[in-house]
C-alpha cells in the first residue's frame, strides 16, 4: 500500500514564506491533473470521523489540505488495490484523483482537518456512487 | 462608505452543516462573477498587517476566507471612491474584482487569517501595479 495507482495522482504544491503571511499555491490551469473547472468547496471532517465511500463517475476531484490533517484513502475497485496518503501543510501537496475511483477520507488532526476540493464539474447528486464503509474492507484505525 | 462601488460585486454563500464535519461553498462555474478559472491559491495575513495595494489589470478575483477574519478595502480611483467589507466565517461570502480596483487586506482575527482567491488568470506578475499603503489615503486601523 502507499504506491500510485491508476486513477490518482500526487503533485507537490508550494509554500511561499512572506513576512505579512504565507501564500499557499493550490491549483494552475497549466497543471497535470487539472482538466477544466466546475466547483471549489471545502469540506471538513473532524477527528477520527471518515467521510465515505463515494466514487464519482464524472467529476475530477483536486485535494488540497489547508487546514490540519487528513488521510485519503483511494480504492480501485477492479484491481482490487488500496492507495493512502496523509496531506497536511507538512505535507503540502495536491491529489488528484479521476473519475472511477472509490474515496473516503479521515480526520486525522486534534482540531480541525479541511480540505479544498477544486472539481471539474459542479456539484450533482446523479453523477456519484456511495457505499457504507464496512462496504469495503480497509481497517480504518 | 460600505457601498458597493463599481467593480465590486458580494455575493452569499452557503456553510452547510454535516455531522462528520461541514461543508463550505467556494465558487461555481455558473456563479455571477466568474469568468474563467486560471489559478487557486491561498494567502494568509497576520494579525494587525496589511497587504496591499494591488490593482490586477487582467485578473477577475473571487475571494473567500475560511479561516480567521480579514478586512478587505477596495479603492475605486476615477471616482475616488472606497469600499469595505469584512470576511469571515461568520460573514461567508465571496467577494468579487474585477481588474481596475485597487485592493488591500488586513488581518483582524488574533489567529490564523486566510483567504482562498479564485483567480481567473494564473499569477503573472507583469499584470498587476503595486503602490505602498501610505499612497492611497485610507486610514488603516
């Protein structure tokens, strides 16, 4: 576990260090993985709470972790194989993740854990899947 | 002084509550005040320090605070005219400039302050005029 598998991928972001306060790149047009641009929302999830599973079969999705702590976790279901990954600002990177692929993600930060989704298409209901976590087996901590 | 000037558009967002952790509207691409995506980034300010002035001659921003509270002023410098607005959480809007307007922000909240701007060009730092906060007479607290 913890290799790239298809469907995701992982891009490093920059800080840049400014004595009023720090800018934090998110996401250029020219970027891999950027494909066009439906929706930015932010989403929060509190400590040890998962959020998933959802699969979309439309929309790209592109992480970014701002605030606090969180883990990914990415399961293509027709090789049968997990990938996971903590994104912070310590770990400041975004992943990009296709259409297809089953996501959950946990709080993993004491306070709170956000992220930024930058999708490739606005927000629809009929576009993605859910599944109950114990739906898929991955032992969640 | 409050007023919206010309160039300047406000617009409601949406926070909405989730048991595992909120959800926060950004920007739509249906969205009044979005023309094209280029770039997403965050920018944070310390408590008290100012940034600006900075008038984009191409970039559209749409700009939005998560995290902490900041005081943006918009100067509108053929009609001399000036517009304030502070954003937060508890005040989640966007807030939208077009090219033309000169803007400066402030960090207010005694923590983390933080914007995310949806720009509607990448970073280029040829598009955009600088001019130090004393050349344009606001009285910044």
């Amino acid at each position: 576990m913890g290799n790239i598998i298809e469907g995701i991928s992982i891009h490093d972001l920059r800080i840049i260090p400014h004595p009023q306060g720090d800018i934090m790149h998110g996401i250029k047009s020219s970027d891999v993985g950027y494909s066009s641009f439906g929706e930015a929302y932010f989403s929060s999830v509190h400590h040890g709470e998962v959020k998933g599973w959802k699969m979309h079969t439309k929309m790209r999705l592109n992480l970014i972790v701002p605030i606090g702590e969180i883990k990914f976790v990415a399961y293509h279901e027709p090789k049968d194989t997990f990938f996971e990954i903590i994104l912070s600002r310590s770990n400041y990177k975004r992943l990009s993740v296709e259409p297809g692929i089953w996501l959950a993600f946990q709080g993993v930060g004491q306070n709170e854990n956000m992220l930024l989704n930058i999708a490739s298409i606005p927000h629809d209901p009929t576009e993605a899947e859910s599944k109950p976590l114990e739906a898929i087996n991955y032992q969640w901590q």
